[in-house]
C-alpha cells in the first residue's frame, strides 16, 4: 500500500533554486488580533484601535506586523522547518502591505541556500519566503535560515551554496503604507509622549517588565499559527526531552514587553536580522531591552523611522548581550535588529 503520510522533508531534499508553494491559505480576521492580545501584552494603538488608526490616515486598524509574520512562517513549517533541529535566524524582512481583517494569505519560497554541517547528521538550509495576499500582493518578504536534520546520514553533502546578505534593510527601501500621516498623533491615547527625536543613537532602555513562558500559552500561540515544528510539541523530538519553545513567541513576546518605552514604535517595516541565541523552555522568564541603532526619515508626513536592536533574555540583567570570548551570554534568548515606524 502506497504510503498517504508524509515525514516533511530532510537536509537532502532541498537544492538551491527549488522553489516550494506552501498549504494552506488561511483567511485572518479580527479573532487573531483578539487572541495575539490574549497571548501577549500587545499594546501598540494603532493596532488596538480602528479610531486611532484612521485618526493616523489609515481605512482603519490592520492585523499586527507580527500576526502577519507568524501566519506566514506558519505556512512555510510543513515544508521547511519540520525536521529542524532549530531555527537559526532571519535578515531582509520587510512588511510591504498592510494585512486587513478578511485578507487570505499563503506563502511561497525559493531555497537560496544549503550548507552541511561538520557531523553529517545535519545541515543549514536558507530560504526567501514571500507571504502573499488574495490579490497576488506581497505582503511580506524575509530570509530565515534553519538547521534541518539528515534523513540518510550517508548522504553524499551537497555543494555549498552560502547566500549573500545585506547586513541591513536600507532606510530608504522601507514601505510606509499608503496614506500614513502622524502629523496629528494623539500622544495620550498612545501611551507615551516620546517622538523619534527623542531617541539618540547609542541609548539603551530596560523594558522594566517580565513574563514567565508557561508550556499551555506556547501550545496555544504555536497552534493558532498554524507551525507544526516537531521540535514544540513532541518531547522525543529534542534530546533533553523539553519542547524548544517557538522563537517566534520570544519575539512577539519581547516586542509586546517593549512598548513600555517604546509605545510610539508603532509599526514594524523591517527585520535586518534575527538571531535565537539561546533555546527557550517552558519556565523561562522572558524580560526585554532595547538599543537605539539608527534614525531615519520618511516621506510621508510626520511619519519617521528608527532602527533598534531588540534583545530578550532569560531573566538575566539588562544590556549585557555577549561575553569576553564574542559569544551570546547563556541567558540571552534573541537578539533582534529592526526598523519601526514612530511619529517625528
């Protein structure tokens, strides 16, 4: 009998150039806003509220950066990240439409790159992915990099092919969705009154407050994206028998943690890079700092762009990312750098 089961994919199976058309398409509406709320201490206005946003020139409040960013990853996991033994990191994301309530969105990537480890047991394979809408629109763009086990550790290792990445998303390659205004931003239903002005390049802010993973709320978030990674549910899946929680529930924890000093930084418009320094279990208790990269300027009125690196640790004291041999602190669980849209 012929076998109707798939085991996904192995390290094997991928060649630079595939291009791979991801299931399921998945309509997204207000539910997963309401329960990105439920799950995380999200709360930017311009995604909590249809007055606020149309106050700032949009039809009304969009679904967050981030809902978008996991819908979309969650596609990709069948296909790519199944067999992973983790996910490495992330570079050139942009967020280039808005995603409404009712929009339907799939994914489709290209592999780029494919590099065996030294164990032979496993290898990093690179991905470009493109989130899409109804329309055919782009909506997001992202490079991620994965370590995927071997299924026949006999294998003869591909060629390597290691992508070239730019080291950030230039300023002037951000899309600022079509009709943005900031020039009338109610700073007090906003949260804070702080403007990009008032950031200096170099100033770094402890996000003060702290949330303890728990295994039932990770269960819940990494089904709602639909992310099938055996590595978050199957505790025979990892060696120390622990379910690695999904990194993407580390970012949208730091990033939700984050507004209390960075409530303006109300959309983010790109991911230079990406790093899961750490694993991350249930019982961990996740806090959040952030440093001040970069300004920019944009055209679209009262609207300005700062870059910030966003690092969660595990508890651990604020500001301290590596140690004196160059690598990550064993407390820091990722270290993001991204651009976020805030008013001048």
């Amino acid at each position: 009998m012929a076998a109707k089961t798939s085991a996904g994919r192995f390290f094997e199976d991928y060649t630079p150039g595939q291009i791979i058309t991801h299931a399921v398409p998945r309509t997204v509406g207000t539910a997963e806003r309401a329960l990105n709320h439920m799950l995380y201490p999200a709360r930017h206005a311009l995604y909590s509220s249809d007055e606020f946003a149309r106050s700032c020139g949009l039809r009304a409040s969009p679904l967050d950066d981030m809902v978008a960013f996991h819908v979309v990853f969650g596609k990709t996991v069948p296909d790519i990240s199944l067999n992973a033994v983790a996910n490495l990191g992330y570079a050139g994301a942009r967020w280039l439409l808005p995603v409404w309530p009712g929009d339907t969105l799939r994914a489709v990537s290209e592999v780029i790159g494919v590099k065996e480890n030294s164990s032979g047991t496993s290898g990093v394979v690179w991905v470009r992915t493109r989130g899409l809408n109804q329309h055919d629109e782009t909506v997001l763009e992202y490079v991620r990099w994965v370590m995927v086990r071997k299924k026949d550790t006999s294998a003869p290792a591909p060629e390597t092919v290691i992508p070239d990445l730019a080291a950030a998303v230039p300023a002037d390659r951000l899309v600022v969705p079509e009709g943005l205004d900031f020039s009338r931003y109610d700073f007090d239903l906003a949260g804070e009154p702080h403007r990009r002005g008032d950031y200096a390049v170099g100033e770094k802010i402890d996000h003060v407050d702290g949330v303890t993973i728990e295994e039932a709320e990770h269960m819940l978030a990494t089904r709602l994206w639909q992310n099938t990674a055996k590595v978050h549910f199957d505790v025979s899946a990892r060696p120390d028998g622990t379910r690695l929680i999904y990194g993407g529930h580390v970012i949208s924890m730091a990033r939700a943690l984050s507004f209390n000093g960075l409530a303006n930084a109300q959309m983010v418009v790109g991911l230079n890079a990406g790093v899961h320094a750490n694993p991350c279990v249930a019982g961990d208790t996740v806090r959040a700092w952030s440093e001040v990269l970069d300004r920019a300027e944009t055209a679209a009125p009262g609207v300005g762009a700062l870059r910030l690196r966003l690092v969660a640790t595990r508890g651990g004291p604020p500001f301290e990312l590596r140690g004196e041999d160059g690598k990550y602190l064993p407390d820091v669980l990722l270290d993001l750098d991204y651009w976020a849209l805030m008013p001048m």
